[in-house]
C-alpha cells in the first residue's frame, strides 16, 4: 500500500465520488487520510477515506488555506 502525503493529489477509485479529484489534507493513520475539494468537501469538514480506494495524480506544491484556492489549484488535475 502506498502512503499518501498531505498534499497529495488523489483521484477516488471506489465510493460515490469515484473518478473525482481531492487533495489530501490530513493523515488520519497508516490507512486512511483526510480529502478535501474546497467546493464539495471544505477544508474544515475533510472527508475520511481509505488509501486503497485513492490513486495518487501527483503533489500540490504548497497546500491553500482557503477553500477557493483549493478548487482553483485542482482545475488542472480536472481538465477544465
């Protein structure tokens, strides 16, 4: 199993936000992380989630404290 760092990029494999893109924002333990969007899951409310069920995109270079600039520095990773 691959561990995922705060500030990875991740795209969900399983769940019902299969095929969306979060960053991870906090590390729960060796098998679950945090995710957020900055839209549909805020900064202040991370979605928990099991690393099998995330495939890791890439790393943000420095993790925004606001949930705007999140959204705004995934666009890339979406595609729009």
């Amino acid at each position: 199993m691959e561990r995922m760092e705060v500030g990875s990029v991740v795209e969900v494999t399983a769940g019902k936000e299969k095929g969306s893109i979060f960053v991870v924002v906090k590390d729960f333990n060796t098998r679950q992380v945090g995710i957020a969007d900055g839209r549909h899951r805020k900064l202040s409310n991370p979605r928990k989630k099991g690393i099998k069920h995330l495939k890791r995109l890439g790393k943000l270079e420095v993790l925004p404290n606001r949930d705007r600039l999140l959204w705004e520095s995934l666009s890339s990773y979406r595609g729009s």
